[in-house]
C-alpha cells in the first residue's frame, strides 16, 4: 500500500491526477425508469475488448491465404489448447456485440439522446456500428469456408451494383475481379488493422464526449420539476452494476462458446455450387431477404440497385436523425421519431423471422 | 494584413504569384504523394489464360437428369444432361449477385440457393431475382469425350 501511495504520489507530481480524481469522484449517473439503457453502452464495450484480446490471441497461430486459412483454423480448434473455446468466443462475441450495440442504439435513438448537445456522440456511434458490420463481414470470410466464401461473393457484387463508383470499390475490396486468395489477404487487413485503428480513434472520441457531456437524460425526465433528480455516483455505484452485468455476460459466452461451439463448415472451394440453405449471419439477414423479394427489374431500374439505394439511402437518414429532428433537439416531443423506430424494429424482426424460416 | 506605413507599396502582382506557385507547389506535392497510394491500391490486372475449349468429362460420367460444375479457366461452368440425354453447358455464375448455381433435380431447374433464383434448363431467367439468363457455351461430343467451348 506504501508503495501504491508513492507511486501514485510519483505520477501525480507530475501530471497532476488530481483533477482527474475529483472529476472521477464528482460524476453522477441520473437514475430513472429508463436508466436501464446506460448499461449497454459500457457492455459493448466490454465485448470489444473481449473481441481485441480473443483476437490477438487467435493471431498467434491464424494463417491467412488459400491453402493455409481454413486448414489453420483447423488446428486451432482441434490441435492448440483451448483453441476452439478461444475461437467460439470471438464468434459468440462478434454476435453478441452486434446485438448489445443495436439495442444501445435504439436506446438511445428512442430517448432522443442524440439530440443538441450530443450529436458527435451519436455520429461516432453510428459509425462504429457500420464498421461493427464491417468487422463481421471480413472476419467472416476469414475461416475461408464455403458459407464465408458466397457470402462474400454476394456482398461485394452488392457493393459493384451501385453505379459509377460500385465496380472500382468491388475490385477493390476483391483484390481483383473474382473473389480469390487476394480478397481473403485483403479482408485479413481490414479486419486485424483497418477497422481496428478507425475503431479505437472512434471509440475514443465517443467515450471522451460522454464523460464530458455526462449521462443523456430522457425529455420527459427533464421536464419533472421540483421534484429533485435522482442520482447515483458513478464511481463506485454504478462503475460496480457495471462490472456486475459484464461479469453476467461474460457466463453467457462461456455457456454459448461450450455448449454451442462455433462451427467450421466446408473449406471454400470456387467450383461448387452455392449450398442449399445459404444464408449470411443474422444480422444482414433482413437485408438479404428484402433482395429476395424485390423483383428482378422495377420500373425502369435493376432491382438489386434499387435495394441497395433504399438502405443507402435509409442508413443515411438515420444516421443524420440528430439534424433533421430539430423538434427533440428544442426540447420538445416529437411522436414521428417513435413511429419510425418502431417501423424499422418491426420490419427487421418480421423479415429476419420469414429469412430465417425460409 | 502587416501595417505598411512608409514603407514599400506591397506589390500585388508579385504576391499573387507567389500564391499561385506555393499552392500550386502544395497541391502537386500532396498529389505526388497520394497518387501512388491509390495506384497501389488498385490490384494489378492477372494475367488470366484465355481459355477457349474444355474437356469436361467423360460421356458416362454424367448420368441422365444431372448436372455438374465443370472448370472453364478460372471460370465454373454447369454441364447438365435432360432427362432425354440431351447435353447442355452454361455459365454457372448466378447473373443476380455472383453466388454459382447448381441442377436442381427435383425442381428440373438450374437453381441459385443464394436468392432462390430459378433458370430453365435453356438458361432463361424464369423466377427470382436474376436480371438475365445464363450465357449458353457450346457442347460437342468428340468420340466418349465432351468438350466444352464458348458461344462465338
């Protein structure tokens, strides 16, 4: 304890923790029936560093390349010590951050709390979410098996459809025209340095803003007068419910990653037919099965660009929410936002149900 | 601006050429810079054989009301043969989103799994989301051999 002391005394003598402490020790979490959603920022982030370290780890033996990429996996999972937990882990995780992000994104898209003064905050998360996505569509690819392989066939034709600038970013996810060993090294980059590197500067920006700004409040919460807000101290209360959900979380993954251990399937091979019941993960499943229905020309446009235009263009408007709900930002309530939100809610659980049973 | 009392007048045709030279300098810099960055990122073209004509198999490898993916170069390419032993031969790349597509038997289609897609076994585009049909390659039946090349 001495020793902590002098070294803690040693740093704060030259960098002044002091102002750092007492901010720590003045930060107040605001308690009220929607406090709920403040947990599921801190657990994604939680699932982030899990995905950082898992995935450090699974580098110390992965192989990227045709030949060597599924075989190395191969023997992560049956050869290297606890290789196939480590593995199911990344996976369940990569699932499990995806989902925990989402709900912290309609959390907080249906409390307004990206309104004035918070709209960088909500910027940043919405971009992590895209390059969430991003990570889950590269490190998909990566086992090379043939689920990832046509799975990344149909994404990147996806990207190649949209006109003028879809083929030149096809070919260059690709790493060519065709989906090849080029694509699979590319995607490896992305995956383990890229979006990683974006990631992390995000992330910094998005955390720095909330400690900042402080805990977002719901516009009906605010609006309660006289009576005086709730609070709870952030450090050690809530920091504490924090780390008690992480560590709830964290059972989940080890029940999923033994009980359900992630599968490997069947090496990719670019001369067999595409298997029946191909489908990608869940999380672009509404997407995939909004393809399928939309025919094949309509009026005078292909039907995929047609598709991909509409979520283009529906991903950008939710994303710019903040600027064009000038209502929520004046303080006032705005029905219109729910509505929306709870459209797209219902429309992605409707069509992620009929890809699902289809 | 810097006060120019009793001083020099400024000159302006000299200042406005030194602008045009430093940011035109700046800007050739920054491009000489960034233009091999991007050029890299363009992956080079392969130099991809130009296939013309293939062996696919043997007549007795392929039974009746079947169909398989043959190599045409880089290229997969679906043989099938009718129940009434006709031979035919298409691109086996999907023409809606690049998924290859297989004989479905039970359907008597040429099937996408990717998006439920459906060809007739002539290649045309008859259900799902493909824009166009297969392109046909020509069969040829040399001896026990069929070869496959494409349509000219």
């Amino acid at each position: 304890m001495v020793l902590l002391k002098k070294l803690y005394d040693w740093i704060d003598e030259r960098v002044q923790l002091e102002n750092l402490v007492h901010f720590l020790g003045k930060k107040y979490v605001p308690i009220h029936r929607h406090s709920i959603w403040y947990y599921f920022g801190g657990v994604s982030l939680f699932l982030f560093i899990i995905q950082v370290l898992t995935g450090i780890l699974l580098l110390l033996y992965y192989k990227s390349g045709e030949e060597l990429a599924f075989e190395s996996i191969q023997f992560i999972m049956s050869k290297v010590q606890f290789g196939w937990l480590i593995r199911s882990v990344h996976s369940w995780t990569a699932n499990l951050f995806i989902l925990t992000a989402m709900i912290h994104m309609f959390s907080v898209y249906f409390e307004k709390s990206y309104r004035k003064p918070r709209e960088i905050t909500w910027l940043t998360g919405m971009l992590m979410f895209f390059l969430a996505m991003g990570f889950g569509f590269s490190g998909y690819l990566l086992p090379w098996n043939e689920l990832a392989f046509f799975a990344t066939k149909v994404g990147t034709d996806i990207a190649g459809v949209v006109p003028v600038i879809g083929k030149p970013i096809m070919v260059f996810l690709r790493g060519g025209e065709e989906v090849t060993g080029a694509t699979l090294s590319r995607f490896f980059g992305f995956h383990v340095a890229v979006l990683p590197g974006m990631f992390t500067v995000l992330l910094g920006i998005h955390l720095i803003l909330v400690q900042r700004q402080g805990m977002s409040e719901p516009l009906g919460v605010e609006d309660a007068h006289g009576t005086p807000k709730k609070t709870m101290p952030f450090f050690p209360n809530f920091l504490l419910r924090d780390l008690l959900f992480w560590l709830i979380v964290l059972n989940l993954l080890a029940i999923l990653a033994v009980f359900f251990p992630w599968e490997l399937g069947k090496k990719a091979d670019a001369f067999a037919s595409a298997p029946a019941g191909i489908k990608p993960e869940w999380y672009f499943l509404f997407m995939f099965q909004t393809l399928k229905y939309i025919p094949a020309q309509l009026f005078i446009i292909d039907g995929e660009v047609f598709g991909i235009l509409l979520f283009g263009v529906g991903g950008l408007l939710w994303t710019l929410v903040p600027f064009w709900d000038r209502k929520s930002s004046r303080g006032e309530k705005n029905r219109f936002i729910n509505y929306v939100g709870l459209f797209i809610i219902f429309y992605m659980i409707v069509l992620t149900i009929l890809g699902w049973i289809a | 601006m810097i006060p120019n009392d009793g001083m020099k007048p400024v000159n302006e045709d000299k200042r406005d050429f030194l602008k045009w030279i430093l940011s035109g300098g700046l800007l050739a810099f920054v491009g000489s810079v960034i233009y091999p960055v991007l050029a890299y990122l363009k992956p080079p073209p392969q130099g991809d054989v130009e296939v013309s004509s293939v062996k696919a198999c043997k007549l007795n490898e392929i039974e009746k009301d079947s169909g398989k993916i043959i190599k045409f170069g880089t290229k997969p390419v679906i043989l099938i043969r009718t129940a009434d032993g006709q031979l035919r031969a298409f691109s086996a790349t999907c023409t809606h989103l690049d998924c290859t597509v297989q004989f479905s038997k039970d359907r008597g289609l040429i099937w996408c799994a990717c998006h439920n897609g459906k060809y007739d076994l002539s290649g045309r585009n008859v259900s799902g989301p493909p824009p166009r049909p297969l392109d046909e390659f020509r069969v040829v039946v040399q001896g026990e051999d069929i070869l496959i090349s494409k349509k000219t």
